[in-house]
C-alpha cells in the first residue's frame, strides 16, 4: 500500500479583489507519496504558489479539503495547526523569509524555541546544521551580511530545525544565479534521498524537475497532467538553468 | 490512507523567552526602535510641557504671584484658562495621532516578519505578547523620556515668566487650595504622561499586532508596505 503524506480533494481558492472574484485555484486534486520529491510547475498565476499555501497550511482553501499524514486540515484547532507548521513540515521560500533580527544561527534556533528544545540542545542542534549546509563559519551573522545563497541555505538549515516529514519549497532557487541554484538544489536534493525527507516544490527552473520524482503542471488553477520523471527530457547542460 | 501519528498541541512559550525574544529584537533593529520611541517621546513631551505649564500658572497665581509677563487677562473664576484647555486637548490629540501612527507604521513593516514566525510554529499569543512586550516597553521608556523633557521646558518657561519664586510655589504635590480647583500637581502629571504614553504605544501596536497574527501566513508575508 503507498503510502500517501498529503492529499488534495477539490481544492478551491478564490481570492476577493475589489469587486472581482480571481480563482486562483479551480479543484485541485493531487496525492503525494513519502520520501517522494515533487515539482508543481507552472507560470506565473498558474495557481502553483497557491496550491503550495494550502498544502503548508499558510492558507484556508475556500472549498475542498487538504490532508496532511491522514488529517483533516480544516479540522484542526488553532493549537494544532501551530504544531504542524512547527514540527512537521519545513517551509523554504524564493525570498528567504528569514528574520532580519536575528543572527543565522538565531534564526535555526526559532523553530526549535517554538518546539520548546532546551537551549544546550537547540544549540547544538543549530550549529550541526549550519555546519552541513556550509555555514559553520558564518553562523553569528545576521542575513543582511550573507550573500543570497547563503541566505536561502540558513533558510534550509531552519526548514529542517524540527525534523519535518515535509519540506516545501516555494521558487527556493528563484532569486538566484545558475551555479548557486544548482548547489541549493543539490542540498534539497540530498536531504530527499539521505533523510527520506518529502520534498513538494513550487518551481519553473528547469534544474528542479532534473531532481525531481513527478512534475505536476499547475495551468489556470488546475492539474494539467502529472508526469513521472522519466516521461520527460531535460538537458540541464543546455538550457543553462533559465527559468522559463 | 494511512492515520499517522495524531497532530499534538503547540505548547506555550515561558514568558522569560518571550521577554528574550522582544528585548533582542529592540536591541537588534535600534536605530528604529529610536525613531519609534522618539515620537512617543515628542507627543508626551508636548503634553506634559502644557500641562506643567499650565500647573504652574495656576499654583503661582493661587499663591498671589503673578507672571511678570502673563497678566492672566483671560483667567477664568476657575484659575485655568480657555486658552490653556484648548492648549492641554490639543496636544493630546496631536500626542494621541503621534503615537498611534508611529505604532502602526512600525508594526505594518514587519507584517512578512509576523507571517514567518506563524510558519515556524509561533501561537498567535505569541505574536501579540511579543508586540506587547516590545511596544510596552518602548512606550514606557519614551513616555518617561517625553515627560522629563516636557517638565523641564516648562520649568524653564516658568523661570522666564516668575523668575526664582516659582521654586517657592512649584506645584510638586497634589494640592487642594480653599478655593480653587483641584491641582494635579507636577508629580501625577508626569507619571500620567507615562501611564498615557505607554497605553498609546501597547494599543497602537498589539491592535495592528493582533490582526496580522489572524491572518494567514501566506496572507501576512504577501503584505506589502
């Protein structure tokens, strides 16, 4: 039996602007097994980054229901969603998101705060991390000393603070150029197939879908069609890593 | 599909994290917090300047001194002046708009920081605390900083309107004279100043605080200010 981390049924989002009514996505049903790594592809406003809200629980769709590990989304308390968004998923997005305040290493250590991880531990923790994502010697400097890739991999070390089943990942090489994207890419990469770790990424560089188990391409707020892997061609080489 | 493990409860965070958490972000964006708690500083200031001011003339004039320029032409029965009301509610609106905005403003720019923070696992109680800490403390702080400036620029008006004997009858203490109004005295003017300061500053800020911690992450990050 697969076993199946997330499932969509009919999801709807609509958005209110003004006096109009933009329905971002139009019933998405998708299912997503473990340990797997998937790309939603699609251009701008396709509904990609939409569809990636719902599944992190960053949103409410306005019909259908998300599951996430067999649960109800819509049917969890505030608490409860709190907790999911804290231990079992790890968000990663194209514009970093870190906290400007706080040091790299102070930015690893929030998740864990949240998760109530003793200080010595988080610590230690942060540290470990920060050291496999390459920023062991830069660990104390706040993200506006760090370069962009830099940046996006403080942001991976704090995606994988509490040990989530999930990473998502929103355009996570978007802001970046080739050879950096590649090496980010590379790391998530890694995670999936080192840690088991479920990679869902909102993506259109090219270089993701190379990684990547299935391609979901989101068009209009719907599944065009999902592809496996090998059903596709990509020659990294030659399309150099541009976007679209 | 299969039923994982069930999805816990997010536990509360002990206040002292809290505490932690919010000195360290004041400390961290300073140069801000500064202009932040500056105007909290000025609208106080102006308040509680007017308002000693106003206590002063009235105690001196109760002692039978008069300003050697103001001649109290326009004094009421009541001692306080039409003119010093108008003055005392006008900076409290000025000092009421002043802090509001400058609250607001500085809660409004970390809308995507409120947002991240829910995506890392933060209660909205958590958020609010945080926003209520910092804004406590930046209003309690200025309020105070605001109304030792407020004092001493009345206090030095004073000098310039009745000289040394202002020292004499300076209006420290609450006082109740026979026949006239109850005076404040300088002492409860400032720790109001205080008090209202850092109610303006808590309100202004949890308010707006409040209402990004309801949203929904991805709603709060795609703010834009």
């Amino acid at each position: 039996m697969n076993d199946i981390v997330v499932k969509t049924e009919d999801v709807v989002k609509e958005y209110r602007m003004g006096s109009n009514i933009l329905r971002a996505l139009d019933g998405i049903n998708i299912e997503i097994e473990r340990g797997e790594y998937i790309s939603l592809m699609g251009p701008s406003g396709s509904g990609k980054s939409t569809l990636f809200n719902m599944i992190g629980a960053l949103d409410r769709p306005t019909e259908g229901q998300v599951y996430i590990d067999g649960q109800n989304m819509s049917q969890l308390s505030q608490r409860q969603i709190a907790a999911f968004r804290c231990h079992r998923v790890g968000y990663i997005f194209q514009s970093y998101n870190l906290l400007h305040v706080r040091s790299a290493h102070g930015n690893v250590t929030l998740p864990m705060i949240f998760a109530g991880i003793s200080e010595k531990e988080r610590n230690q923790k942060a540290e470990k991390l920060l050291d496999m994502v390459g920023l062991g010697d830069r660990m104390y400097h706040l993200p506006d000393e760090l370069s962009g890739g830099q940046r996006q991999r403080v942001a991976i070390a704090r995606a994988l603070a509490n040990d989530p089943s999930i990473v998502l990942a929103d355009e996570p090489t978007a802001n970046l150029d080739t050879i950096t994207g590649r090496e980010i890419i590379d790391l998530i990469k890694r995670l999936n197939t080192e840690q088991g770790v479920t990679v869902i990424s909102a993506t259109h560089d090219l270089k993701m879908l190379d990684v990547s188990d299935r391609i979901v391409d989101i068009r209009d707020g719907l599944v065009e069609r999902i592809r496996n892997r090998d059903e596709i061609e990509i020659e990294v080489g030659e399309v150099g890593g541009e976007g679209e | 599909m299969q039923q994982r493990t069930p999805i816990e409860e997010q536990i509360d965070l002990p206040f002292i994290e809290s505490l932690r958490i919010s000195f360290q972000s004041l400390k961290i964006r300073f140069g801000r917090s500064i202009i932040t708690t500056a105007g909290i500083t000025l609208g106080i200031a102006f308040l509680v300047s007017v308002w000693t001011n106003n206590e002063i003339g009235v105690a001196l004039q109760e002692s039978g001194r008069q300003s050697t320029i103001n001649t109290f032409e326009e004094t009421t029965e009541q001692g306080i002046s039409t003119k010093d009301i108008w003055l005392i509610v006008m900076s409290l609106i000025v000092c009421v708009v002043g802090i509001a905005n400058s609250m607001l403003m500085a809660v409004t720019e970390r809308f995507r920081e409120i947002g991240t923070m829910k995506c890392l696992g933060a209660l909205d109680g958590f958020v609010v605390r945080l926003f209520l800490l910092e804004s406590g403390f930046q209003g309690f702080s200025g309020a105070l900083i605001g109304a030792l400036i407020g004092t001493l620029g009345a206090v030095l008006l004073g000098l310039k309107d009745y000289g040394l004997d202002l020292f004499f009858y300076f209006p420290l203490l609450p006082a109740q004279p026979e026949n006239g109004p109850m005076q404040l005295g300088v002492i409860i003017v400032i720790l109001l100043g205080c008090i209202l300061g850092m109610i303006l500053a808590v309100i202004g800020s949890s308010f707006p605080a409040w209402r990004a911690a309801k949203l929904p992450p991805a709603e709060a990050m795609r703010t834009e200010v």
